[in-house]
C-alpha cells in the first residue's frame, strides 16, 4: 500500500546577479509511495560523528526519476539508486541520508 505522498525534485543550477552559479532544487514530481527502513550507520570522520540513515521506497512507475536526484518525504533523502521491479509498473528507489 502506497501510504505516502512524496515529492521528488531535480537538481538545477542558475546564475545570480552577481554571476555565481546558485544550486536550487526543483520540483520533478509528486507520486505516492511506501517506505521500508534500511539501516542506519554511525562513522567518525576528522574526529566528527557523521550518521547515515538508508531507506528503501517503493511507488508506481513514472519516467524519468534517476540517481542524483532528491525525495522529499519527512526529511531530504538522496537518491542512489533506481530499479523498475515490475516493469512499467513499480519503482524501487533506494535512497540515504547523511545526519552530522
């Protein structure tokens, strides 16, 4: 059951005023999903605690979603990896993220 409403958006960049590049996110599409828990990880790096949290969404097919996009549920997630597992008809979208 998709029990969720999402959003998923495209990374896009524009110039200011100023000329500097300026990195927004974009909305691409809304879908509804379900949400299954993966697994969280602690690691310490240059003496900070870094968390990693993995979940794993499932939702109907719609084109066009990939890797390097974000999903916007109850935080901003980073897509890292897309797989059709009904073709046509289901996405599985793996996503993390990173809590410092």
């Amino acid at each position: 059951m998709y029990d969720r409403y999402i959003e998923i958006q495209t990374y896009t960049q524009s110039r200011n005023e100023s000329g500097e590049v300026v990195r927004s996110w974009t909305t691409f599409c809304h879908v509804y999903a379900r949400r299954d828990k993966g697994f969280g990880q602690e690691t310490v790096i240059a003496g900070r605690e870094i968390g990693r949290d993995s979940y794993t969404y499932f939702c109907r097919y719609y084109p066009g979603i990939t890797r390097g996009m974000r999903l916007v549920d109850d935080d901003n997630y980073d897509i890292i990896d897309v797989v059709e597992t009904i073709r046509g008809v289901e996405l599985k979208i793996e996503c993390i993220n990173e809590l410092v």
